[in-house]
C-alpha cells in the first residue's frame, strides 16, 4: 500500500500544506522528526498543558451531532471504561503529533481498520450508516482541532491569527491520516468557522448526548479514590470548565447559560489554570509522547 502520508500531500497540492515528512538535514542523512516537527504549532499547541480541557470540550461539542454520538454510545464502550477511552484518545493523539513519521501512520491505519467494521444506528430515523462515513470524521475532526485552538489561545498562549491558521493547515494532514480528502477539511480559522455555521441546523441535544454528558461529569471512581483524593472535585472542575468554554451557541443546546459574561469567567478560569500548571517541571507537564520524541531527536543531534 503507498504511504498514507505521500498520497495526503499529493492530494493537498496548492492548499499551501506543508510537506510531510519534516526532517532535518544532518550531512547526508535525515532525522525523521514525524508528520510535524518541533517547529510546527502542533507541537506548540498539542503540548500545552491546558490540552485535556480542550479535549473535554471537543468530547462535549462532538456528542451534539446525534450520528457521532450514536457511534460512541453503540461502540466507543465508554460507558464500561470511561477512563480507557480516554486514555486511548489521548495515546493516539500524542502518537500523531510526536511519533516518527511510520509510527504515526501505523496508529492511524490501525483508526481506521477499526472504524470500517462498524456500524451505528441513526438515533431519529434508525438508519443504520458506517462509523467512518466522512461527515461524520470531519466533525470529530473539526470539533477537536476547534477546541484545541480556541482553549490554548484563551488560556494565554502566544499566538497569531496566522499562526493559527497554520495550526488548522497542519491538521489537515491529521485529518487525511483517517481518510479524509485534503480539499474538504478547513485550512483556516474562517474555514472552520464557515463549517460550523453549515452544520449546526444538524445538532442537537439527544437523550444519548445527555447521558454522555452526564457521565462525563461524574464518571466512575475507586471509592477510596472519591473519599481519599481530590479527584472527584478536580475532575468536576475540568469538566465545568471545558464545559463554559462551549460556543455560546453550544452551550444553549445543553441548556447551560450562553451569556458573554459565561465566556469571560471561563476564559479567566483557564488563564489561571495554565499559569499554574506552566510552573511545574516539564518532566511533569509534558507527555510521555513529547518526551520521546524530544529524546529522539536529541540523539539524533549529537549522533
């Protein structure tokens, strides 16, 4: 099968995408820094420690589309292994951003052969339609890399309009990477936008997006972690936090409160929470992921 990566920059031609592999020139040799590189936002932006709450927004923003909620609910056992899930997200997510360029396409194709098998049920009509139909990949994708960017820059994060767009033209790449054509996937902050304002007449708070919700809020514990740690509390803040971070719009389809003084708090909220988190040491911040590669590519310099 030719490379996953050859067949998305071909087929990104003259959307201004960066090349994919990066490397780096070391005589006559290179350094395999993987789809981004230490350059790209990506890196900048997937290793910022406010990430987990952006990922609980893009989870609470994906469950508004009554097909991609159906999906998880009928096979992401989220309910069984909620902390699982979450993990598996995660790992997939880190190995993209920072995994050697075959290690990364290896995670994506595994994706992939799993979403092809599965079959879901449209919740309104009972239409039974695939997990990897491209609507429906392209709002899990957009959905994250909206909730990624939007909470890293209103935590604080030095950024340029430009330089988020250069962050959503680098996902495009993520984007192919599960079967999406590079021409249907926002290269830019007015693209997203555009795309949520075509989607959104489709949204809508199901009975299995409220469920997922409420789950999310409280999920699962060890009783000995509930009463012994603060997990509990801290877990339920990150949730109301990701939460208020929701589009107004978003917000208002959970009926939760979609006043500008909600965005203001929470903005605030995250502002704090990342200053706090900035000053613990990297070793603790940064994911096992962003180790490796910086282990990596540090061996690499001095080899």
């Amino acid at each position: 099968m030719p490379s996953v990566v050859a067949g998305i920059t071909a087929g990104q031609a003259g959307r201004g995408e960066l090349r994919h592999p990066h490397a780096y020139p070391r005589g006559v040799d290179t350094v395999d820094v993987g789809l981004f590189g230490p350059d790209s936002l990506t890196w900048r932006v997937h290793g910022d420690p406010v990430l987990a709450v952006g990922g609980i927004r893009a989870l609470l923003l994906q469950a508004l589309h009554p097909r991609a909620m159906a999906g998880v609910a009928e096979h992401s056992g989220f309910r069984g292994d909620p902390w699982g899930r979450l993990q598996r997200t995660a790992e997939y997510i880190g190995q993209i951003s920072y995994a050697a360029t075959v290690d990364a396409e290896r995670a994506a194709a595994r994706v992939r052969g799993i979403h092809r098998k599965l079959i879901a049920s449209d919740p309104g009509t009972g239409d039974r339609f695939r997990i990897d139909d491209p609507e429906l990949l392209l709002w899990v994708h957009c959905c994250e890399v909206d909730s990624f960017l939007s909470t890293t820059r209103r935590a604080g994060m030095p950024m340029t309009d430009g330089e988020a767009d250069r962050y959503l033209t680098e996902q495009v790449t993520a984007a192919g990477l599960v079967g999406l054509p590079g021409d249907v996937v926002p290269a830019s902050s007015v693209e997203l936008a555009a795309y949520f304002d075509r989607v959104r007449v489709d949204l809508r708070l199901t009975a299995q997006a409220r469920d997922a919700a409420r789950f999310l809020f409280l999920p699962p514990m060890p009783t000995w972690v509930q009463w012994l740690t603060p997990a509990r509390p801290a877990w339920g803040g990150l949730a109301g936090l990701g939460a208020a971070l929701l589009p107004r719009w978003a917000r208002r389809l959970y009926r939760l409160p979609g006043l500008p003084t909600t965005d203001v708090g929470a903005s605030a909220a995250v502002r704090a929470l990342r200053r706090s988190l900035l000053a613990l040491p990297a070793s603790v911040r940064e994911g096992p992921h962003q180790k490796e590669a910086r282990e990596r590519l540090g061996k690499a310099a001095i080899a």
